[in-house]
C-alpha cells in the first residue's frame, strides 16, 4: 500500500501532470507535494483547493438523494474537477476508516493530459493510499 509519497510520485507519471498534493481540506495544509504548483505556492494551491473541497463536502445540495452530507461513511462527492482554459484541476476524495478529511489535488496540462485516464487513475491511488 503506497503512502503519501509514493502516490504523489506515481500521480506525476500521468500524461501531463505538473504537480500533485495531498491536502487536508479542514486545515487546508498540505501533507505532501510534488511538481509544480499554480502560481508557484503549494500552500497557497493548497489552502485554495480546501476551500473548494469544503464547500463541496459540505453542501446539502451535492449530497446523494436520501442522506445529507456528512451520513455515513462515504463522502457526499468523489471528485471534483475545474477546468480552465489550459489546464484540468482534480481533486479527489480519500475515504478512511476514521475521519476522511484529506483529497489528493492533480494539476494536469490540458493540451497533454488526459482527463478520463486522470480521473480512473486518481480514483485507485486514493482507494490504496495509506496515511500515516
């Protein structure tokens, strides 16, 4: 089971990958980075990134039919993605056995990535990561 380290190195092999982060999206600190970040500051990147990860977290209208946000174990949203003119921002969603705050961040070029292969392949590493 890859750690934070590990997951960040292994998101970077994605076709036009430029940065990666882990991020606690309570404290909106970064757990770990590599690459490049937007504007050249990975907390900055990281502190911004929480925010959106919040209110997505948090939003009663994003939660699935039948349960508000925070029931149960899964979270209300898997990933989000934003799209600007020349690159794809993912964030996607760690579940854990015991609080579930944290998301990995993918800056991705958008003329070289692949956003559908992104996508899969952050969904695995989040599945394997291993905090701690």
């Amino acid at each position: 089971m890859p750690g934070i380290d590990e997951s960040l190195l292994e998101a970077m092999r994605l076709p036009g990958a430029r940065g990666a982060l882990v991020v606690d999206w309570i404290s909106g600190l970064a757990l770990g980075a590599v690459g490049e970040a937007p504007g050249e500051d990975v907390e900055a990147t990281a502190a911004e990134t929480a925010e959106l990860a919040r209110l997505a977290m948090e939003s009663g209208t994003l939660a699935p039919a039948g349960g508000g946000a925070g029931t149960g174990k899964e979270p209300p949203v898997d990933d989000l993605i934003l799209t600007t003119a020349d690159a794809y921002h993912l964030l996607r969603f760690v579940v854990t056995t015991f609080d579930s705050t944290v998301f990995l961040y993918l800056w991705l070029d958008r003329a070289d990535g692949n956003l559908a292969l992104a996508r899969i392949r952050l969904a695995e590493m989040a599945d394997r990561l291993v905090l701690g």
